[in-house]
C-alpha cells in the first residue's frame, strides 16, 4: 500500500523528467538531423514559414499594440506625468518593449497559432500511423517533418520579434500622443537607452524561443495516441509546455545577459 501511495505520488515527476529527457533527445537529434546531408526539406520549409506567416503576422500587430498602449504606454505615462518626467518614456519602452514584451508577445503568438497547427499535423499523421509508414519506408521523419518546422518556427519569430518591437513603440507613441506631448523626447531616451546588445539579446532569445516551441509541439504531436481527444489533448498540453518552457528559459536568458553585460539595466 505504502509503494502505491509513492507511485501515485511521484508518477507526475517521474512523467514530467522523462518527456523533458525525451524532448532533449529529439532537440539533439533534430539540431543533427539540420546540419547533416541530405536537405531535402527546402519545399516544405517555405511552406511552413509562409503559412506561419500568414497566420501570425495580423494577431502579432493587434496584440502588441494593444499590449504595448495599455499597460507600459498609459501606466507608465500617468506615473511619469505625475513625477514630471514623461519625456522618459522612450526609455522606459527599451526595456519594457524590446527586451520583455515584444519577445513574449511573439513567442505566445507562435505557440498559440503556429505551435498548435504543427501538434495537430504530427498528431494527426501520428494517429494515422504515417509516420510509422514513412519509417518503414526509410524515411527519416524527423529531418522531413520536424525539421523544417524547427526552422520556420525559428525564422518566423525572429522575424515577428522585429515587428513586434516596431508595434510595440508605435503603442508608445501613441500614449504620448494621448497625452498631448511632443514626441522628440520620446525619441531621444529611446535612442539613448537603446543598444546593440539590446537588440541582440531580444533577438537571440526569441529566436530561441521559436525552437523551444517547435521542439514541445513536435515531440507532443508526434507522441499523441488517443484517436482525435488524444490529439485535442496533445494540442493543449503543448501550448502549456511550451509556454512554461518560454517562460524559464527567458528567465534564465535574461538573468545571464544583465550578468554579463550590467550596463543595459540602467535606464539614462
């Protein structure tokens, strides 16, 4: 009874370790899959870019401007008028925008939108049994399906992340605007406060982040079982997973950038 009670107590954790060992696995055999020839996967690459695209480019503008003028534009505009110092805001936008906002922005919109397309195709195949028929047939599924996903998802947020950052101070300025201030100040401390490495950094990271979310939706799609609940079910636990995962790992990122590079903290 006692061995019971344990099993059922630590079954969550031992599930939890061993699809992040299996996620690592398939991270470290697709990273190998990408660099080694063949590359037959151009085609659909271009066709998983173009549909994300498709599908992401209008929520990513509506979200981040949104986002952007409510909370850091309105808020952070009503405490600065109130301390006389509004003309701030553009500095303030460098690190709410650029480094935080902009990347979780896009990286919830990939996962939400694009994320759960690619666990429900896998998941969908998985059911089917095409993948066990292409590997009967030779045919690596992971290099001609998890593949050129890994590396859409990672284009197309790097990509979203610069629109992202363009919407995002676009929000800014229109909380400026709302506050009938002239918009040279805004400029000037975004100008100022921005740098090379933030802009890396946002980059990088959410880049990143597209392959974290590619990973988790490829591994949850390509293990569903169930019929058409276990692939609704997979669907759900992806986008969980993945955010989860956007969400530490940016922690992390974030704590060893402003270790290595302590100078961007400070807000001029």
């Amino acid at each position: 009874m006692v061995r019971a009670v344990a099993d059922r107590t630590f079954l969550p954790a031992k599930s939890l370790f061993e699809q992040v060992g299996n996620m690592m696995i398939l991270t470290g055999k697709t990273i190998t899959s990408t660099v080694r020839p063949p590359y037959p996967y151009g085609g659909e690459f271009i066709g998983q870019f173009l549909f994300a695209l498709q599908l992401c480019w209008f929520p990513m503008a509506v979200s981040t401007v949104a986002i952007s003028f409510g909370a850091p534009g309105l808020q952070a505009a009503n405490i600065l008028s109130l301390l006389g110092g509004l003309d701030r805001l553009g500095g303030f936008f460098v690190l709410a925008s650029v480094r935080e906002f902009a990347p979780l922005v896009s990286a919830i919109i990939v996962a939400g939108v694009a994320g759960t397309a690619i666990t429900a195709d896998l998941g969908a195949r998985k059911i089917r049994e095409e993948l066990d028929a292409l590997q009967v047939l030779g045919v690596d599924p992971i290099k001609n399906l998890v593949v050129p996903r890994f590396l859409a998802l990672m284009l197309i947020t790097g990509l979203l992340d610069v629109y992202a950052i363009f919407f995002g101070i676009s929000g800014g300025l229109l909380a400026e605007l709302a506050y009938h201030q002239p918009l040279g100040g805004f400029f000037a401390t975004l100008l100022t406060n921005a740098s090379v490495t933030d802009l890396w950094g946002s980059l990088l990271k959410t880049t990143l982040f597209g392959a974290i979310i590619a990973i988790v939706c490829s591994y949850k799609g390509m293990n569903a079982s169930g019929g058409a609940e276990g692939v609704g079910r997979a669907v759900n636990e992806a986008v969980v997973v993945a955010l989860l995962a956007v969400a530490f790992f940016n922690h992390v990122f974030t704590q060893t950038l402003l270790a290595t590079h302590p100078e961007i903290s400070v807000i001029k």
